[in-house]
C-alpha cells in the first residue's frame, strides 16, 4: 500500500510539472505555430505580407503589456480564478482568429490572445515560488525553464502538420483546445481558495519592487542575456543568406542552440548541487562573457569568413543562457515570494522589453549582417555587468558609489596629505 502510495504522490508531482510546463510555453507555443500559416493567411485575405507579420507585432505587444496585469488580479481574486481568467479570454480570442474574415479582426484578436497568454506565463512562476523554499523551486524551474527551448522548434512543426491537414484556421482551434486542457489542470492543481496571510498585508507596488536591488539586478541580467540571444535570432537568417545558405539549411542552423540551451539548463541543475548558486552563476557568467569576447572578435574586429566560428560561439552562449535563467529568475522571486506574481509580472515585462529592445536595434541595421549582431550582443553585455553589479549591492545608495562623480575638495585633501603626510 505504501508503495502504491508513493507511486500516485510521483506521479501526481510529474503530471504537475507537465502542467507547469504547458503553462510556461502557451505563449511561445502561440507565438511560433501559426507561422508557417503566414503565406495562407495572406491568401485568404488577399492582404500584403506586413499586414500578416503585424499579427505577430500585435502579438508581442499584447504579451508586453499582459504582463503587469495579472500581478494586482491575483491580490483581488487569488491565482486559480486570475489564471482561469486568461486562459478564458486566450481560448475566447483563439476561436475569434479561427472565424475571422479580415486581417484586422485577426491582428486585433492576436493583441488579446497575448493578453490572456500573460497569465500563463506570470503565474506558473508565482505558483512555483509560492508553494516551494527556495532550493525546490531552484530545482523546478531548471526543470522547466530549458524546456521553453523546444517550442520554437517543435511549435512551427505541428503547425505546419496542422496547416496541410486542416487548414490554417484549425491552428487556432488546437490552440484553444489547449487552452481548455489548461482550465481542467488548474482546476485540479491550483487551490480555489485565497491564502489570507500575511502576504495580504506585504502587498507591495511596483515602484517598491524596483527599489530592491538584488531582485532588479537579476532581472537586468536575465533581460539581457535574453537581449543577446534576440539579437541573435533576428539577423542571423540574414547573415546565412549573405554566405548564400538557403532556406532549409538556415533552419536547421538553428538546432544546435536549442539542444544547447537544453543542455545548459540542466547542467546549471547538477553545478547547483555541487556548487551553489552563486558560484555556478558567477561561473556562467564567465562563459558568457567568453562568449561575448569571441562574438566580437569575429565580427567586429577580425570578421570571419565562414558562419562555424560564430555559429559555435552561439551555441555556448545558448547553453550559459540557458543555465543562467532558473538561477536568477529564481534568486529575482524569491526577493518577494510573498507577492510573487506581481514580481513575475514585472520581470516579465522588463525582460520582454530588453530583448524586444535588442532585437529593434540590430533590425535597424540588419543590413550590416554579422557587425549588427556584434554591437547589439556588446551592448546587452554591458546591461549584463550593470545587473550583476547591481544584483550585488544592499540598496540604491550601495551601488550609486560606482558612478560617483569626483569631488575636487576630496582630491584636493588627498593630495594635501600625499605631499605631507602626518609626522
């Protein structure tokens, strides 16, 4: 009996996981499915290309501003019923995309998909922080988090399997039978009831969560990491083509980093263990600023020939990125564990912002290839260091020392001394 026992507790716990899981990829799985249907859309409502790529900006836009949302509608109606709430309105606005008869219908019911999409992605990770100390909640986003990788590559695959089968409107009929799938789990795993402590009364606004340095000193860094990583994505098609790779073979470069990112995540899980935390991060970090080092070295100062050096210097820098994300989305939340949706909200918002951020810049510049790539990933660095530095300070006052002006009066004494030193 014991032993069936424990077997059901095991397998609750891994069907709670998977459900963690769909949780933080609905948005990315939204996000990515549908393109491949993007040449259909366009035929069936004779519209232009960009009016189709809006969607997508649509998209991004909702899942920006989403994210401050369900933070406050959490403290009012408790995690089930704020989740609830999304998934509703994500499956809503699914079935609205799937019956709509004009590419403004469309793009509008995509702005709300993404909003209802947010709720998924803010309070998975309030759920995690909430019900586990710190050192299981570590251990369930390292689980979780390098999974977030897999959509990307799978997502457009069974969107294509989808599109040739049934047409590109059942794309968002799936995506709405997920959704539902997703109401069913959280009515079995999320507690309908409020828990009515003293995190009622450590409700917290923004602007307190922005003065706690640690938690916006890890948030910087996991925006700009994302930042580099975004950077990346968006110009590296176009750096393919400049070597005259096709579109098959610019596809498949992109493998690579997702099995890395994979890996990275995990590996971080084993360092933690072995190591702590705050080793393992520091040592990431080193990995990524070799990274970095290397990315400049072939594409600002000696450009190479060939896409292979940047390729793999890529695929490490996946890998540190995906080690880094569970450490300091992790150390971020814990900061307010108590009104951890908020703070989720808010991370979200503000790395979702870097990385859109890093991707308009080296857009802007696309045309530069590799050298777009280099300055936009040297600029995320440098928002790197600021978010360790910061990360590392008590408070605000701490880390304004480093950008302290000199004070001529204190030059002066100290040179007043040098010259006569006291007897």
């Amino acid at each position: 009996m014991k032993t069936s026992s424990n077997t059901f507790v095991n397998i609750k716990f891994f069907m709670f996981l998977f459900y963690l899981a769909m949780l933080s990829m609905l948005g990315f799985i939204a996000t990515d499915m549908y393109l491949p249907a993007f040449k259909a859309i366009e035929g069936s409502f004779d519209s232009t290309p960009s009016q189709v790529a809006m969607s997508l900006t649509c998209f991004l836009a909702g899942l920006a501003l989403g994210q401050l949302l369900y933070g406050p509608l959490v403290n009012k109606i408790g995690k089930r019923w704020a989740l609830i709430f999304g998934l509703v309105l994500f499956a809503i606005a699914s079935v609205f995309i799937a019956n709509s008869d004009s590419i403004l219908m469309l793009n509008t019911a995509r702005f709300f998909q993404a909003i209802g999409a947010c709720s998924a992605g803010v309070i998975w990770q309030a759920i995690v922080v909430e019900q586990y100390d710190a050192d299981k909640a570590q251990g369930i986003f390292s689980n979780i988090m390098p999974l977030v990788a897999l959509s990307p590559a799978l997502a457009p695959i069974l969107g294509a399997y989808i599109l040739n089968e049934l047409g590109w409107r059942a794309i968002f009929i799936s995506l709405c039978v997920i959704a539902f799938l997703l109401i069913l789990m959280t009515l079995y795993f999320v507690p309908g009831k409020r828990q009515h402590t003293h995190s009622d009364h450590a409700a917290v606004s923004y602007g307190q969560i922005l003065k706690n340095t640690r938690y916006l000193g890890n948030v910087v860094i996991f925006g700009a990491c994302s930042g580099a990583f975004f950077a990346y994505l968006t110009v590296w098609p176009i750096v393919m083509e400049m070597h005259g790779y096709q579109a098959t073979e610019i596809g498949l470069s992109f493998i690579p980093q997702t099995i890395m990112f994979i890996v990275g995540g995990y590996a971080s899980k084993l360092l933690i263990k072995r190591i702590g935390g705050h080793q393992t991060l520091n040592i990431l970090l080193s990995i990524f600023a070799a990274c970095v080092i290397s990315i400049i070295m072939f594409t600002l100062i000696y450009p190479a020939s060939t896409i292979f050096p940047l390729l793999i210097s890529f695929s490490i820098l996946a890998a540190a990125n995906g080690a880094i994300y569970p450490i300091v989305v992790n150390s971020a939340l814990q900061q307010f564990s108590q009104n951890a949706a908020k703070a989720a909200g808010l991370q979200n918002f503000l790395q979702i912002s870097i990385a859109f951020g890093a991707s308009s810049l080296v857009a802007m510049w696309a045309s530069l290839g590799e050298v777009a790539i280099g300055w936009g990933i040297l600029c995320c660095a440098i928002l790197v260091v600021v978010g360790y530095v910061l990360k590392s300070q008590q408070e605000w006052g701490d880390f304004a020392k480093h950008f302290t002006k000199p004070d001529p009066a204190r030059v002066g004494i100290v040179a007043d001394v040098k010259q006569n030193p006291a007897d």
